[in-house]
C-alpha cells in the first residue's frame, strides 16, 4: 500500500507573519472574508490583530463568534448561515482547535451542500468539492488544524464528539505567528502543549507510521520538550518553538492517525467538558505504558527527543520507563492534574464504548478492547 502525504499548499512561519495576510487576500482576489473567531479572542483583542490589518486594507469582512470551547453541531449550522448571509467568498479562522474545527465544516458544507447534516461528515466522508479558501491564523500551539485534514464536532444530544477526515478541509494557507500566542494563559498553554506533545508520540506509535512521519514526530517530540516548559512561562523563544512544534507535529500525525488517548480525551471532552489537552495530558503516559510491548525500540527515540540521557545503555524496559516518565514528569511541571473529578463510576460502560467507537482507536499499535478501555479511565479518577 503506498504511503500518502497532505500538507497545506503555503504557510508562513515567525513574527509579524499575519502581515502576510492582506497581500494574500488581495492577490487571491477575494471580495469578502468571513471571520472564524471565539468571542475570547474578540474579548482580548486577539482576532483585532488580523481584522486590523483588514480595515486598513479597507478588505470588507463578517466576524462569527458563536463558537464554544468543544465547537457542537449547532455552532456549524449556525456558522453555515451567516457565511451565507453575509455573501462571503473565503475564510480567515483565528484561534485554537475550536475556531478551526467550525471553520472547516463550514467551508466543507458551503461547497458540498448535499452534506448540510453535520453528522453526515463523521469519519471519511466522500465529499467531492475542496472547502471555501481558507487562511488560519492559530492562537494555541496545540491542535495544529492550520495543518491537518482532520476536525472534530460535538454532538451534545448524544454526549459524544465525532471525528471527520476529509482531504478536502485542508487550510490553503496557515499564518503561524507566535505573536498570535503570547497571550494564551499558562493553564492553556500546558494543555495545548501536551495535546501537542500527544499528537507527536501517538503519531509516531500508531499502527500507519512510516519514515517520513516518524521524522517529523520525532522532531516535534525533541522541541516540545525543550520549549514547553519556557512558553507556560511566556518566554518569547519558546512561544516560537512551540508554535513550530505543533504544526511539525500536524504535518505527520494528519497523515497516519492517532490512538485511543485521543479516544479518550474525546469522550472525556464530550461528557464532561473537560478541555481537550487536559485530557490528552492525563492519558498520554498511561497510553504509553498500555501499548510499550507493541512499540519494537520506538520509545529509546522518544526518550532520547525527550532529553533522556544514556538511552543506549540502557535496558529495554529501562528505556520505556524512561520515556514514559520524562512525559509524566513535564506534564506534571507544566502543572496538568493526574486525576479527572468528574469521572463517575456509572458512566463508566459508556465512556469505554464512545472511545472503542472513535475514529482514532483503530490506529492504536495495540489492538484493544471495552473492558482495557474501562480499565484506563478508573487509573485517573480520583
């Protein structure tokens, strides 16, 4: 079977990046933008940054913020009539994996109108029509969506979160500015750090991975490590490094898939709210330890990106214990809690069956099952 990589066809990376964005809109000759925003972000004045440059280009534009933090099926809807409303012809999203996620079902229900149910988009969808053209802008170095094929949406009537793969949502350009970032708080950026952190070492475990994907898992793992630490702390290097991380990070696990700590953390989101790179923080070294005896020698590669030293002296099981303990020391630093409160012992059956029925759970290097699922949410409840 041949190996298949998607990448977004342009992306500008480092300071003073979203003054890439006016001569974009302009060349690509669109008439008028549709703004994807969360109402923080409009609240803090972080999408003025980008609407900003807009006015003083004199770009006409709509700004939608109906848009919470775990985006449902009724923030698309809703979106979808407002770009129709407001006759636009592109989208500007601005902001983490929520403002991306709505962006993306938007701009694919827009073109492919005969999947105007949202639910109809879950796993791979045949769409045959690419998205409305698409500028993101992220503010969290996490979730990596400027880069990746993938969105997820809440279905609060059934408690749970669906996952949609579809080639054609793919942003065409991705503005990665770390100025865009420096004033995420430290809670959010640990969590969207770890998520990160997770999209990188489930990319390189998972089932589909392959040289070219373990070469940039491998070197988002490597600066995670070095940056996260420093970005909780809004040091202006490391707000950089991991704006790189991240997306590095996309480039790969969009292409192979993910493992059953995404399973987890979706249903854990959708249950319970709990913010996504939380949940994945929680799981990731639990995971680790789940799947070692199915990861050949990857984990003496992960250990030495995460600053392991001597990982060639040692053991096999040293090794394994080493990396899955530096990942559980930095989510600890970053201040993560090792325990979900809300977690009770009656949803139990149901939280293992919404994460066996995830998307991402087939490409977990082990094969799994509801009663080991069950058996991982009870090691974080308090």
């Amino acid at each position: 079977m041949a190996n298949r990589i998607i990448l977004n066809t342009t992306s500008f990376h480092g300071k003073g990046a979203i003054n890439e964005i006016p001569p974009i809109v302009k060349t690509k000759g669109f008439s008028h933008v549709f703004v994807c925003s969360d109402p923080d972000l409009i609240r803090f004045g972080v999408t003025a940054k980008v609407t900003g440059l807009l006015d003083k280009e004199g770009i006409p534009y709509t700004v939608y913020s109906g848009i919470k933090p775990n985006p449902t099926i009724e923030n698309v809807r809703e979106g979808v009539e407002a770009f129709k409303e407001c006759k636009a012809d592109s989208i500007i999203t601005i902001g983490g994996g929520s403002s991306m996620d709505t962006a993306k079902a938007i701009g694919i229900i827009i073109t492919n109108p005969e999947f105007a149910d949202v639910r109809s988009l879950e796993g791979v969808a045949p769409t045959k029509n690419h998205a409305v053209p698409t500028i993101a802008v992220p503010t969290t170095a996490g979730t990596a969506a400027e880069v990746t094929i993938n969105y997820v949406i809440t279905d609060t009537e059934k408690e749970r979160k669906f996952v949609c793969v579809d080639e054609h949502d793919i942003p065409e350009y991705a503005i990665v500015d770390p100025d865009m970032m420096s004033s995420m708080p430290k809670g959010l950026t640990a969590a969207t750090g770890m998520d990160a952190l997770t999209h990188a070492i489930e990319g390189y475990t998972t089932k589909a991975a392959w040289e070219m994907t373990d070469m940039f898992h491998l070197e988002a793992i490597k600066l995670i490590a070095k940056h996260l630490r420093g970005a909780v702390q809004n040091i202006p290097e490391d707000r950089e490094g991991m704006a790189l991380a991240q997306y590095i990070a996309g480039m790969g696990f969009s292409n192979v898939g993910l493992g059953i700590a995404h399973s987890i953390a979706h249903t854990l989101g959708a249950h319970y709210d709990t913010p996504h790179g939380v949940a994945c923080a929680m799981m990731l070294p639990l995971v680790m330890e789940y799947n070692q005896e199915f990861t050949g020698e990857k984990y003496r590669e992960i250990a030495r990106a995460m600053g392991v030293e001597g990982v060639d002296n040692m053991s096999q099981d040293e090794y394994r214990k080493a990396a899955v303990d530096a990942v559980r020391q930095l989510s600890a630093d970053v201040g993560i809690p090792a325990v979900n409160e809300k977690i009770r012992s009656e949803d139990l059956d149901q939280l293992a069956a919404d994460a066996y029925a995830d998307a991402c759970r087939p490409g977990n290097p082990r094969e799994t099952n509801v009663f080991e699922l069950k058996e991982l949410y009870m090691k974080i409840m308090p």
